[in-house]
C-alpha cells in the first residue's frame, strides 16, 4: 500500500547537542527525508517532479515532542499520506524507539507549479500513487498572538541553505527561530510543542531576521522570519516545559 511508509534511522553525533539529544531541526530534517523517501519509492520522487516542473511543499507543521531522540539510538520514523482537498494535502509522521513514540506530528502540504510560481490545484492523477484510500484532512490550532519581543537576530542565507529546489530548505526556519532563544533559556527548558507555518521564499545571501517575542502564555514563545525587505517569511510557535 503506498499510503504507509517507514525507514530505520541511527542518530549520528552531528545530529545532537552538547547534551546528546537531537536537535530540534534535524527531528524536521528526518521526517521531510521520509516524505521524499516515500516518493522516490513510489517512482514520484524529486526529479521526477522536477521533470514536470512541480513539486510539494511544506505549509504547515504541528509537532509534539514526548521525548528527544539521543546519539546513537535507533529510530523508525513513519509516514502515512491521510488526504487531500482542493489545495492542500496532509501527512501524519511518528517517531519511534522500539515500541515508544517520540515524536507525533502533523502536516500540511501544497503543490507548487514552479513554472508559474503558484500553487495547483491537486488532482487526483497528483495523488494516485500515494494510494489515499481516505478524504482525512488534519486540523491545526491558532498560533498566539506575540505580545512582547524579547529578541532579534540576523542570519545570511547560505549556498548550503538552498535544496534541490531551489528555495530555502524548510528545516532552516526552525534553526534560526530556536538559534534566537537565549542560551540559557535553552539550557533549562526542553521543548514539548513546535507549530510552523511557511509563508514567503526567500533568496540566496538574503539577509533574515528572526524575532523571538513573549506571548499570554507562560514558556510558549512565537518566532516570526523577516526577509531584508521586511517581508514575513514564517510564523513559529515553540511551547517548552523546565527541565
């Protein structure tokens, strides 16, 4: 059935902080890779989409955190293609040690005609091979509305930050939301809760700016990406819990 996908996974040393668990954005990194496997194993992959001057792109994220993976562990990550409507397309993923889930996330997609820079409607010849036996479309919650800035930085979109194609990778506009967190903030929180929308590209050597405010709720921050023309790029929401 090509609904379902899994793939087995070793964390690697460069995928983990000085505390030994893997960082946030290589936790995105490793679900993305299994939505590419999926398609590649289907005969759907990058180039074939590239052929047809289309490609699906990340809208939407929800990502809940039960535990973080560790060096050298073992994982399963899973994927599972729920639905469709007119624009968007939806997967679940989880993460597993052995038996545990880890990571339990959701996720919205579009489908980008890069020809005309705009998204297409899906279709059913789009979806075929996925074999979407269901209509189940996800939910997402509000982001809350910031009420303060704590902080800001600047990041430079580097030659590396550009995939296959052609725009910024999407796991690099969770680097610089959490990259803007004060260290020790991060030192004494582990995060529960990711939610991310995408809103803008942006280009190479683009100057971004990640903003890191305060919301109503205690230890739930909102991240907003600015391009150098102030442009909003993404909206985050990172909900972390003391360690």
């Amino acid at each position: 059935m090509g609904s379902t996908f899994e793939r087995n996974h070793k964390v690697a040393y460069g995928e983990t902080s000085k505390n030994g668990e893997v960082f946030v954005s290589e936790i995105v990194n490793y679900m993305v890779e299994t939505s590419i496997n999926h398609g590649e194993s289907l005969g759907i992959g990058v180039d074939y989409q590239k052929n047809k001057g289309e490609a699906w792109i990340l809208y939407r994220w929800d990502i809940t955190f039960n535990e973080m993976p560790r060096f050298y562990e073992d994982l399963k990550v899973t994927t599972e293609c729920m639905g469709t409507n007119k624009f968007y397309a939806y997967r679940k993923f989880n993460i597993y040690r052995n038996e545990q889930c880890l990571i339990d996330a959701k996720s919205q997609w579009v489908y980008l005609d890069f020809n005309k820079r705009k998204v297409k409607r899906i279709t059913e010849k789009d979806i075929e091979k996925f074999d979407v036996k269901g209509k189940e479309t996800l939910s997402f919650d509000k982001l809350l509305k910031e009420k303060e800035e704590i902080t800001s930085r600047l990041f430079t979109v580097r030659y590396r930050d550009i995939d296959m194609n052609e725009h910024v990778n999407n796991t690099k506009y969770v680097c610089w939301a959490i990259e803007s967190i004060d260290h020790e903030f991060l030192i004494n929180h582990k995060i529960k809760n990711l939610k991310v929308i995408y809103k803008k590209e942006t280009t190479y050597k683009d100057v971004v700016t990640s903003k890191v405010y305060y919301t109503e709720e205690d230890n739930v921050l909102l991240h907003k990406i600015y391009s150098s023309e102030g442009v909003e790029l993404a909206v985050l929401q990172s909900t972390w819990d003391v360690r």
